[in-house]
C-alpha cells in the first residue's frame, strides 16, 4: 500500500474521531432522499460504519475520504495525463469567469455533498433560499473555448480519462484497505458517542407513543 495515502486516511480518521464527540442528533435535519455519497458506499463498508449509524454521523468521514481520493486522482492527473489536465483547467477558468457566489463551496464535511437548503413549509415560505444564489449556467467565454478536438485527439483524450478512472479506482481500494484497520478505533467512537445519544431518543421516542407512559 502506498505510505502517503495509508497517512492521509490517518490523518482523515483522527480529524473524524475528533469531531465525533461533538455531534447531537439536534444539530442536523433529516433527508429528504438518499445521500449518494453514502448509500451503499464501499468507503463506509470499509470502515464498519454501513449499519446502524445516522447518516450525518457517516457523511463527514465519507466526504473527507471522496476528498483524498479526489486529491490523490487531480495530482495523478497534473504529472501523467496532459490533455486531461488541459481540458479541467479549462472547465476550472470558465467556472471561475462567472465570478459569481457559490453556496456551495468552501464548505466543511460535514455539510459537503448535502442538500442546500431544508424542505420549505408552504405555509411559511422563505423570503430566499440559497439555491437562488446559484450562478445559472452561461455562455462560455470564447477566450476559454479552445479548437475543436480532431479525431486523433479525441481517442487520446478517452484514454487518459480511463487512465485515471483507473488510478481512482486503485486509490479507492487502496483506502478501503487503510480503513479496515482503524475499524476498531472508528466503532469505538460509534459506541462511546454516538449509539448513547441513539439510544435515548428512541427511549424518549417509545415513551411518546406508549399511552400508558404518562
């Protein structure tokens, strides 16, 4: 396994073990629909925390790891694959020419991947949502536009783009492998701070609906 990324899901881990403790259940709505970050992720698989752990629990080690192998994949990129890097530098400087704010960006993972704002209540509607202050897609610059691509070109474009889904794909098994072995460490905390706090709402949940509790 490649020392630098077993250190950097590590690092991941610790950064997670240290934000565990301060998670309530209070601090985080529910969903709407399924996280596509985390359903059936082989990342949290990897880690024992699949089962029986809330999502808002899960979603910031997810997203700290889809960042590593993110990283780990543009770096692969910039050194070997030219013509990619090329094309996502270009998509990068059209993206930032819109000069326009991003709701979305910036943020930590705990709230990386999530959805922008909460479901409104037709009753009492919002005076604005952040979804508005998203940049609608625009023309692009044609500075940013370079030639259209020949043929040739093409073909080399399609093969460094499966070059690094396969250096994705390596570094993804190669941080699974990483996480099995803080396993021990991760459901600790699981069981230490997070299983309690589980354990009382749904105590306090039953003795809302027993009738025979009050």
């Amino acid at each position: 396994m490649d020392a630098s990324i077993e250190s950097r899901v590590g690092r991941e881990v610790e950064a997670w073990l240290r934000w565990v403790p301060k998670w309530q259940p209070g601090t985080h709505r529910a969903r709407s629909r399924l996280c596509q970050h985390c359903f059936g992720s082989p990342v949290l698989r990897a880690a024992g925390l699949d089962t029986d752990v809330p999502h808002a629990v899960q979603h910031p080690l997810s997203m700290r790891i889809k960042t590593l192998i993110e990283d780990e994949v543009d770096t692969y990129t910039s050194l070997n694959l030219p013509m990619l890097n090329r094309e996502l530098g270009l998509i990068e400087l059209r993206r930032e020419a819109q000069a326009a704010y991003h709701p979305l960006e910036g943020l930590g993972p705990e709230f990386d991947g999530v959805d922008i704002d909460p479901p409104a209540d037709p009753n009492e509607p919002y005076l604005f949502m952040f979804e508005d202050f998203v940049p609608p897609p625009s023309a692009d610059d044609p500075e940013l536009v370079p030639p259209p691509l020949s043929a040739e070109e093409k073909a080399a474009l399609r093969v460094e783009m499966r070059l690094a889904d396969d250096h994705a794909l390596l570094v993804g098994k190669q941080v699974c492998a990483a996480l099995v072995a803080h396993r021990p460490e991760l459901q600790q905390a699981i069981a230490r701070f997070v299983e309690p706090q589980v354990q009382a709402l749904l105590a306090d949940l039953g003795s809302t609906l027993d009738p025979h509790s009050t």
